[in-house]
C-alpha cells in the first residue's frame, strides 16, 4: 500500500514553526516512500476560524517548498480537502456508529451537564466525566425509551451523539515514535462526535476523513497524543484499519522550560511564525522568518534536526539529502529545544553557499535603497568579500565604505572612537612608508599590497598589530571586516591612498 500522509492545521492563526516540522517530516516522510503528502484545512470549528489564516498557511508552505500533492489548492482524488467543504458527509457516520451501538444520541441540557459534574465533584470525583458509568444517570438514547428518544428527535431536540466508549476495554497501540501506548477504557469519556446543528466535531471529522483520504500514517504534534487512545477506539467502533501513528516531540523554549508556544511571538527576540503576521483583530504584529531574511533551505534545515538527526554528525542538508536520510525511528521522544543561534548559523552556512553574482545582485538592490550606485561587477565583488561574515544579506551593507569615496573617518564617532585608542605617534612613520610603496606599486592587486605591507612591518620592526588597525581604520572606518588587502584592492590605488593621507592629517596633531 503506498504511503499517504497528511498534514492538517486549523486556520486559527499563522502557522507556528512545530506546525512547519510536522508538515515538514510528513513531506520528507512521503517524498521517501514515494507517496503521497496531502494538505486538509480541519476548520469544523468555525468559532476559531480566523480569516487570513490558511492563506497564510498556503504561502508558508510553498515559501518552504513543501508543496502538497493534494490540498483544497489543487485538489485531488480525495477531495474536498476542506473540512467545511466536507459538511454534509459526517451525519452518515455517526448514523453509522449509532447503527452499530457504538454511539448514542443524548439530550442533556448544559444545565444537566453542570448539575451532573457539581454532583461528581460533592461526591469527591477529580476529574467528573460524562463515561460508562455516568451516562447510566443522564438524559440519552441509553437510558431512554426507543420511543422517547424517536419523538425528541422527530421534534427536533438538541441533541448531540456520543461515542459509547467500552467500560472495561484496554486501549493500546503501537506508536512509532514512543513505543507502546496503553490507556485503560476507564480514563476516556464518552466524547462527543457529531451536534445537532450538524457539524461534527474535530474528532469525528479527523477520523472519517483521514479513512477516506486512505491516509496511512499520521504524523503529528505530541500535543495530540492524549486524544489518540479516543481515535483508537474510534477506529475499532467503525471496524476500520486504523494508521499508523508517529507523535512528534514539542518544542521547546531556548532554556529549556516549556513549550515555545504561539504567544511567544517575538517575545523572546526571534519570530516563531514563518512568515510575518498581522492579527486581524488585534492588529498586533508578529515577524516571520522570510522577512528576517532567512533562506526558506536554512529554516528547513534546522526545523529538521529539531527532534531528528541522521545519526551523523552532518548537519548541512538539502532537502534532497534530508529525504534520502530522513527515517521517523530517529525521531527524539524528548522535547527539542529551540536554538536561536543556532538557526542564524545555518542561514550564514546558506548564505556563503550562495554564489557570489546573486549576492551581488541583492547587494546591488540594498544599496540602491540608501542611494548607493556601482555596477553588479563591483557588488559582485564586494559580496565575495563581505559575505565570509555575513548571517543575513543584509549585513553586507556594513561594507558601504567599499563603494563610496572619501575618507571613512569623517563623522563616525564610533571610528574616531577606536583610532582614539589605537594609535600611537610611532605608526606614522610606517604607514607613511607604505603609502610611498602603494604608489609605486606596479600592479595593484591582494598579493603585491600584502608584500608591501609585510616589507614595511619588516624594515621598521613593526608587529601586525601596531599598524594593521590603523590602516584598517584609516581605509575602511572600522575595526573588523574582509582583508584589508582584498579590500584595498577593490578600492583602487587612487581611493586607498586618498583615505590614509586624509588618515594621517586627522591623527596629526
Ligand atoms: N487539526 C489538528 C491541528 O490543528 C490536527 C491534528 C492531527 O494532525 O490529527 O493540529
């Protein structure tokens, strides 16, 4: 049987970086086993629905490049893939499961539910629950006469239809990810499925749809394992063959303590959303990954080994090699802890793997925005430069003082700042020297600029670093960046020996 599996979210808000994994381990799960990845909208809850959202989920998606075979976008065999597009198909489910006594109707009122748990909780019960044992005393097709229950209905009661969920039954399967589960009968309530106003509810509609859609594993959140012994018996109940289920471990906060939930937003100095977000209502905002500018293969990659790893020590991975590797009997138990840092290490991995004239071409654009002119030859060969220590591309716009002319120390306390505390009168006399060899040098390139620097160093007994920072700061108004050597070279002769006189008259006193 070939592998179907699907990933499906509720459009009540963006979509959470564990809701882009799991998506994620079912793509790489089906790509590997050559099935199929299905995408449903699970929107029975229609007073959770919140518009914008499964756009939002739609384009995260694709910015991922984790295009479903099937969805409500492009449809599909199985098809609709929106629950709400599904409507009219559950009643003849939860007929069924009534047909079977495996469910019943029931017409307690919400003042009768209350009365009922208020009675419980007198009685010392922790945890009252409408189950095998309470459905005895309450208001349903159990308990009342065939007749009764026929005219309630024909009269058109409320009612809503429960699962009769055994009174003494084990309820154990096989989970993928955390072995066997076990549940006694005892501890799950008689859910409800399906409500008179015609709508099922998620755990009716989950089940029918993902028989239907003939899925055959269900990877997802561990948030959802608690109800999976009620699926279980679901399944039974139908008589159908249930999938296999696989439950992903949480995410969980940088330090360690708890889940990194949705209303973390950007509270903890990094966006949990794929994308940015404006709440409809609110209209609070949240960032997202793609605008931070992180590379789609970048968060890809680390949403990957945030509860899975290879079994190696590799940790660059294209989505082709992550299919290739990817097995669920590697995914961790235990919560995975979210690594900011980690994650802006793997856009920079990106970002040096990306070739130098696309680089250039970004570059080019950034620095059109401050008003900035060069050719892409030159933006080209400034990103082969800048980008050693770039995590963003937008970081390349540090090295502005490449495409500009004049002397970088003009109105930059920052480099006055630094060259305050670096120079020493006995740097003059070598930087000097080295502007005389930088005239005369017959070509002006990285190699013949190094030698001069070190013939200097050589005949005033200089270390590196008595001078190197001067004419760091003198050429490029800051302490850190690309080589000088390259750097000096992509300025020109004419530039670098402009900036070190205009250098040594600003240290002179
Ligand atoms: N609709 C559920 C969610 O929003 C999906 C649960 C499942 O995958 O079975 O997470």
């Amino acid at each position: 049987m070939s592998v179907r599996v699907r990933f499906a979210p509720s459009p009540t808000g963006p979509l959470h970086m564990g809701g882009v994994r799991t998506a994620l381990y079912n793509y790489l799960f089906a790509r590997k086993h050559g099935g199929q990845f299905l995408l449903r909208i699970e929107d029975t809850d229609q007073t959770r629905f919140v518009p914008g959202a499964e756009d939002y989920i739609k384009e995260s998606l694709e910015w991922c490049g984790l295009v479903p075979d099937e969805s409500p976008w492009v449809g599909g065999p199985d098809g609709p893939y929106r629950q709400s597009d599904r409507k009219g198909l559950y009643k003849q489910y939860a007929d069924e499961l009534i047909a079977k006594d495996k469910a019943y109707y029931a017409f307690d009122t919400p003042e009768e539910l209350d009365a009922m748990r208020e009675r419980l909780k007198a009685a010392g019960v922790a945890a009252p629950a409408y189950n095998a044992v309470t459905r005895e005393h309450m208001k349903n097709s159990l308990t009342l006469s065939a007749d009764e229950t026929k005219e309630r209905l024909s009269r058109g009661d409320e009612y809503v239809i429960r699962l009769k969920v055994p009174r003494h039954a084990e309820v154990r399967f096989e989970d993928i990810i955390r072995g066997w589960v076990v549940v006694h009968s005892a501890n799950i309530d008689d859910k409800v499925l399906f409500k008179s106003d015609g709508m099922p509810t998620y755990h009716l509609a989950n089940i029918v749809d993902d028989h239907l859609m003939r899925i055959t594993h269900v990877i997802r959140g561990e948030e959802w394992l608690p109800s999976a012994p009620l699926h279980v018996l679901i399944y039974e109940a139908f008589g159908w063959e249930r999938p296999q289920f696989a439950h992903l471990p949480l995410i969980l906060k940088p330090d360690g303590n708890g889940k990194l939930s949705k209303r973390d937003g950007d509270r903890l100095g990094f966006p949990v959303f794929s994308l940015n977000w404006t709440d409809p209502v609110s209209g609070e905002k949240s960032s997202g990954y793609r605008e931070r500018g992180y590379y789609p293969e970048a968060f890809i990659n680390m949403l990957a080994l945030l509860g899975w790893n290879p079994g190696t020590d590799q940790e660059i991975m294209s989505i082709a090699q992550l299919t290739d590797l990817f097995d669920l009997e590697r995914v961790h138990k235990g919560g995975a802890k979210f690594d900011p840092e980690k994650t802006k290490w793997f856009n920079q991995q990106y970002l040096r793997m990306r070739p130098d004239a696309e680089l250039g071409s970004q570059l080019l654009e950034k620095l059109l925005m401050h008003g900035i002119e060069t050719s892409h030859a030159r933006a080209t060969h400034a990103a082969g430069l800048l980008k050693e220590r770039a995590t963003f591309v937008d970081d390349m716009l540090e090295g502005t003082y490449l495409f500009t002319s004049g002397s970088p120390l003009i109105d930059n306390p920052t480099a006055n700042e630094e060259l305050a505390k670096r120079w020493k009168p006995e740097a003059a006399p070598a930087i000097e020297d080295f502007l005389l060899k930088l005239e005369r040098l017959r070509e002006f390139t990285p190699a013949a600029i190094e030698s001069a620097f070190n013939e200097v160093l050589r005949e005033k007994s200089m270390k590196i670093g008595q001078v190197m920072p001067i004419y760091r700061l003198f050429v490029a108004g800051r302490i850190q960046g690309p080589g000088m050597f390259d750097v000096s070279a992509l300025l020109g002769r004419d530039e670098v020996v402009m900036r070190m006189k205009a250098g040594l008259q600003h240290c002179r006193p």
